[in-house]
C-alpha cells in the first residue's frame, strides 16, 4: 500500500463522517430507539444538515454537546423518536 498525503477535503469529510457516528450513537440512548432509528432521526434533522454544509464551524463541535442541543432545539426528533417505537 502507498502512503499519500491527505488533502484537506478528504480529512474534512473523515472528520464528519466520525462525528455523525458518534452522535448517531450517542443519540439512541436517551431517546431509547436503536442504531437504525437514531441514524434516521439524526439525518432528518437540521444539526445533520448543518453539519454537512459546514454551516458556523458546527463540524469542530463536542458530538456530546450537539446531541444535547439538538434534543433541546429540535422538539419534531423527540416526536420522531416516540413514533419509531
């Protein structure tokens, strides 16, 4: 295998990726839903789409903290979460 280097773009899409894997996975718990239903929640939520498009730096933040804040600003992915169960 050939090491070559890393682009910006490449380590900025590795850098999302990671985090919408941790958030999927810290988002099950308190909504009490599986992996498959934490991950369809998360992608229809306007933190995933923010974080996509790289909108005020969101990428950067604690996966902790934006489960947190996308608990207490988006109400519609807690009413998604009761109808998945």
């Amino acid at each position: 295998m050939i090491d070559a280097p890393m682009n910006a773009e490449v380590l900025e899409e590795m850098l999302k990726r990671n985090q919408d894997t941790e958030i999927v996975t810290l988002l099950a718990e308190p909504l009490d839903v599986g992996p498959e239903e934490a991950l369809r929640i998360y992608y229809s939520s306007r933190l995933s789409e923010q974080i996509n498009e790289g909108a005020y730096g969101i990428q950067y933040m604690d996966p902790a903290y934006l489960v947190e804040d996308l608990l207490e600003n988006e109400p519609e992915v807690v009413e998604l979460a009761a109808r998945l169960k």
